[in-house]
C-alpha cells in the first residue's frame, strides 16, 4: 500500500499510515473462542478484553500502585506483532522455535511505520512486555495470560479438550500469575481444579501410565 500524504504533514500521514495498518489485527484469528462459542476471537478484540481486565483487576494485584496506563499501552499494542507473524498457539512448541524471530521482524517493520520518536517508545514498550522484567509486564503478561483460561472455562473447555492440553500445561504457563497476586493466583488453581473436576481440561497422567 502507498502511504498517502495527508495535508503536507509528515508526521501525521506517518501515524495514520500505522492506524491503517494495524486494522488488519482485527483478522488475525486466535485459538480461543468467544465465551457464546459462537466463532475464535481475533486478536483485536483479545486486546481490547484484556487491556479492561487490567484497569478492572488492578486492586488485587500484589503491588496496586503499577503503572495502570503503561500497562494499558503494552497490552494494546502487544499482539500488533501478530499481523505480521500469525498468532502462536499457546502449547505450540514447535511454533514456539521462532516465534521470536518472527516477531521482533514483525516489529521492526511495523513500528518502523511511526515517527522516529514514537517507533523508539512504542518498540520499547513492546519489548518491555516480551522480556516480563518490570512489574508493570509481569502483571500484563499475567492477564493476558489468564483470560484466555477463563474462555476455556466458560466454553466448556473447547480449546483445551480439541488440543489435548493438561493440568501442568495450563500451571506453566500461569506462572506469572503466581508472581503478581496472591489473590489470582489462588484463583488460578481453584479454576483449573474445577476445569478438571468437570471434564473440561485433563489433569496430568500419573507416572508410569500413559
């Protein structure tokens, strides 16, 4: 696509050249279903959900004086890379190989799009939420990873049962719940333990079975 040069402003035609862009998120499908299990969400609308989560859920994080709107623009702009780089599937470790790769690719390009100025801050904020080494992404990665436990949960265990994914599986993978709130953390493990009670996610095969 040309990038159209909107009233001999540079700067704007940069950024509207970027929102343009990231409208394809919205088609980028992921492999959790909306809790009517009517379709799979797109990673916009995961987003959007999860970005609410953050400022609903604030109060029971370990430390509640976070950086609330920091953590907003990390969880809105972090699956942008997905455009690009296709959306990997939580238990895929084979896609897991080069996600990495991908995505900082995915990145370069599309923050390459904006301003210099903002292509520095917004690839940093990416970032920042990749490396989970400031309390702020700790506790956006913690959601965006716990919600889509509760669209397993509400859909009846669709995405678990379809892949086969296990108790220990779903824990790992929440690891960063465990080390951002006492309170979600506990129910993390009160969800997944029904999840099994019910038959919607399978507990892990004792040693010695198959």
């Amino acid at each position: 696509m040309t990038k159209d040069v909107w009233i001999g402003n540079d700067r704007l035609s940069a950024q509207l050249a970027f929102l343009v862009e990231i409208d394809k998120l919205k088609s980028v499908l992921r492999k959790t279903y909306l809790i009517d299990k009517s379709r799979l969400e797109n990673s916009a609308e995961h987003s959007w959900h999860v970005s609410i989560w953050s400022a609903l859920l604030l109060e029971h994080a370990d430390d509640p004086s976070l950086d609330l709107n920091r953590v907003i623009r990390m969880l809105l702009l972090h699956d942008l890379v997905e455009i690009d780089a296709g959306d990997t599937f939580a238990y895929d470790t084979r896609g897991y190989e080069d996600k990495e790769a991908r995505e900082k690719a995915a990145a370069d390009r599309l923050f390459g799009l904006l301003p210099d100025d903002q292509r520095e801050e917004w690839t940093t904020l990416w970032r920042e939420f990749e490396d989970e080494e400031t309390a702020e992404a700790r506790y956006a990665s913690a959601l965006d990873r716990l919600q889509p436990v509760i669209h397993n949960y509400y859909t009846g265990g669709v995405s678990w049962r379809k892949n086969g994914i296990v108790r220990s599986q779903v824990l790992k993978r929440l690891e960063p719940v465990r080390q951002t709130s006492e309170t979600l953390w506990a129910f993390t493990q009160e969800i997944v333990q029904k999840s099994i009670d019910q038959g919607l996610l399978l507990d892990d095969p004792k040693r010695g079975e198959d």
